[in-house]
C-alpha cells in the first residue's frame, strides 16, 4: 500500500510522530509525506502562530523518519500547496493517514478523486496523543509555551 499524511508539521511533537509512524507501518509500497507550504501554513491555522520555514519543518521531519523508520521504508517528503493537493492529484496513493479530527475529510477528498476518476482513499485513524494534563498534544500548545514536544506541562 502506498501512503500519505500531510500536516504543517511544525513544531514537531509526539502526535505528529504517532501519525508519520502509521503512515510507515502500512506504507509498504512507500510513504508520501506532505508538508505545507509556508504560504498554506499561514492560511490553514486556527489560530495565528509562528510557524517554522518549510526548511526547517523539512529537516525536522527528515530527522524523524529516520528516528522512526525501522522498516526502510521508501519515503517522499513533498511540499502541500493547497489544502488537499497530493490526496486528490496523486493516483498512485492507497490510504492516507489521518487523526480523528481530519478523519470526515476523507469524504469530500475521496469525491474530488472520483471526479478525476481515481479510486477513493482508505482512511488509516491514528489516535490523539495527550498530553500529562489529560489535553491533546498540538504545536500551537507547544508555541504558547504550555507543554513540551512529548506533552509533558510547562506551566
């Protein structure tokens, strides 16, 4: 099966790590890891934060697959530049990686395939991480200074 997960990754942390290591478990046919454009990262935020560069996000995230990468995966870090690029333009991808959150996106990603007469991606659900105070992991709780990468509180 070839997978993708895509996200703006940055700064990296142990949710993010959960996800890129099911894409690697399931990936055996190799793995396509999109990471926003500094533009799209911008734009896609809930709430306004400082972002790493896509370099710097690229090269942490180089750093983890090969911290995670016990099966010598064939893997493929690309750039995301719009909202739902790669899982809708890309034929060759099987499944994609997503949390509960982004999970019924599937759905209007899965439509747009159909449109340009791919068949629909499955849909692998990697659980949330949490942090020590029982609260989801995320970058932005890490940019506000409330936890570290591995959840663990600050404040």
């Amino acid at each position: 099966m070839r997978i993708a997960v895509a996200g703006t990754f940055g700064p990296l942390h142990d949710g993010h790590r959960t996800l890129v290591e099911h894409a690697l478990r399931f990936g055996e046919d190799g793995v396509v890891v999109a990471l926003t454009s500094d533009e799209l990262a911008v734009e896609t935020r809930h709430e306004p934060r400082p972002v790493p560069s896509l370099e710097e996000r690229m090269q942490a995230m180089t750093d983890m697959i090969a911290d995670l990468d016990e099966w010598d995966r064939d893997v493929e870090l690309r750039t995301l530049e719009t909202e739902y690029g790669i899982a809708t333009d890309e034929p060759s991808i099987d499944a994609l990686v997503v949390s509960p959150e982004t999970a019924p996106e599937l759905e209007a990603i899965n439509d747009r395939r159909r449109e340009r007469g791919f068949g629909p991606l499955s849909g692998i659900v990697a659980p949330y991480v949490y942090a020590d105070d029982g609260e989801r992991i995320s970058s932005t709780r890490i940019v506000k200074g409330e936890i570290d990468e591995h959840g663990r509180v600050l404040e």
